[in-house]
C-alpha cells in the first residue's frame, strides 16, 4: 500500500513538471508564430465614412438678378404702385408697340372699360390678367387680356401688336417677350397663335394633371395658324396667352402662347439673346 501511494505521489509531481514546462516554453512559442501568421493575413480595408462621401456635384448655374436689374424694377413698381395698386407686373415685346402695365382684380370686366388711372374709357382699358389666375405667373396657363382697337383708335396701346404675329414673318422676327414684376423678370418665346371664338374651350385655368395639360397644348399646337417648330410641349412648362379681339369679328379671338422660359435655361437663353429683350420705351 505504501509503495503504490509513493509511486502515485511521484507521478503527480512528474506531470505538474511537465505542465509547468510546457507553460515556460512552449506556450510562448505557439503565441509568437500566432503573431506571425496574423500579421501576414491581408487586412480588411475599413472606409471611413468621410471616404464613402461621395462629392457632390456642382449645382447648374441659375437665374438671378443683378443690383442694377433691383433698382430698375424697383424704380417702375413704385410709380406704377403709386397710380393703382392693382398692378402687378409689366409686359413689352422688343421689336413691337405691346408696352404695357399688368393689373390683377377679383373682377374680368373691370379693366375692360377702365384706364390704369381710372379713367372710363371702353375702348382702351388696360392690360389684365384672369382673376382665377395667380399673380406670380407660376401657373400653368397664365392669361392676360387686353383691347385691340385697329382702327378704332389711331395708336397700338394695350393688344393692337397681338394681332400681328398672325403673320408667320413677323411671328418668326418677334420672338420673345418679358414680363417684369417687384420681384424679378420673366421671358418668354413665342409658340404658337390660335383664331377661337370667344368662347372656346380651350379658356381655363387649371387643369386635374399632366396628362389634360399636355391634350390642350398639343390641340392648339395642331390647330395654330402660326407656330415655332422647335418648341417642345412638356408638362413641366408654363405658358402665357395673351388673348384680344380681332377686327373683322369682335366674336373671336386672337390667342397667342408664350412659352415660359425656365430658370434652369435662363443663363444661357440670357446670354444668347440679351441684346434682344433691351427694353425700348413707346408708350
């Protein structure tokens, strides 16, 4: 019995030297080659967020006002605010007579017989656009109407010029027309006239989506006597019709469509054609 403990103490003490020889040497070894085979192993590449940022393109240029074109504007709103407060803009056509403020009203027949100044006088009245409309010419289909007097009145105030671009010669030689108004400009390119009776559908306003929008564009484009061919018809445009009588029948009516210019086109539109929208007084 005592031989077997001693022989089992002395095994006990041969494996706890061995343990502790393997924890002094070799446990060391192991780690180091661990090392080794780790720094050798491709590292993952980790892109900071900063890397994943992706530039930012450089916006398109847009339009916008120089501090000579603020005090033009502001010069002619303020006198024309101080003769009636119901103007809301200006209208001219380089190249034509069409020179005219733009008044807005809760009332269509008002401007017809009534003068800038108040003045009763059915056959001048003054420029103005549909009461339904808003003021900032940011609907799709602004109107403005005015009187053509031909021979009734020996001068081409308010519409008398609309009349004109019925020719395709002066249609092409007159293109543009801008709008002024307090806050800034608005051009536009002639796109086509239509002849309707006055009471056409094609007078609205609104319109319930793109797709109703586009059919009455492209029907007056199909139906215009005059037109400019390059102009494409998108959902996105704002048009501006300017709406007179005719002479030879007061029942029907002249209906030229401007297209809008938008700003995204304007620097470059601007920097062709600036020469061309000089404003050249003639009232």
């Amino acid at each position: 019995m005592i031989k077997n403990k001693k022989i089992k103490w002395l095994f006990g003490i041969a494996l706890s030297v061995l343990a502790i020889t393997f924890l002094l040497v070799f446990l060391p070894q192991i780690n180091s080659q661990k090392e080794n085979v780790s720094k050798e192993l491709p590292t993952k590449t980790t892109i900071s967020k900063e890397e994943k940022k992706v530039e930012p393109s450089k916006p398109k240029e847009t339009y916008h006002l120089s501090e000579a074109e603020k005090e033009q504007l502001r010069q002619r709103f303020t006198s024309l605010k101080e003769i009636n407060q119901e103007v809301i803009a200006y209208i001219y056509a380089p190249g034509t007579q069409l020179d005219e403020p733009v008044l807005h009203t809760g009332d269509n027949h008002k401007y017809l017989e009534q003068t800038i100044t108040g003045e009763y006088s059915p056959y001048m009245g003054a420029v103005f656009m549909d009461m339904d409309n808003h003021p900032n010419f940011q609907d799709r289909l602004t109107w403005l109407f005015g009187h053509a007097r031909g021979n009734t009145v020996p001068d081409h105030r308010m519409f008398n010029d609309v009349n004109f671009y019925d020719d395709q010669t002066y249609f092409n030689e007159h293109p543009y027309l801008v709008i002024e108004t307090p806050e800034r400009y608005y051009y536009y390119e002639a796109a086509f006239m239509i002849i309707v009776p006055e009471t056409t559908a094609f007078y609205r306003t609104s319109f319930e989506n793109d797709q109703v929008f586009l059919e009455q564009l492209r029907e007056v484009q199909k139906e215009a006597i005059v037109k400019n061919e390059a102009i494409e018809i998108n959902a996105s445009d704002r048009y501006l019709v300017l709406s007179t009588c005719r002479e030879e029948d007061e029942t029907i009516r002249s209906n030229l469509y401007l297209r809008q210019i938008p700003d995204t086109e304007l620097p470059e539109f601007l920097a062709k054609n600036k020469e061309k929208l000089t404003y050249v007084p003639t009232r």
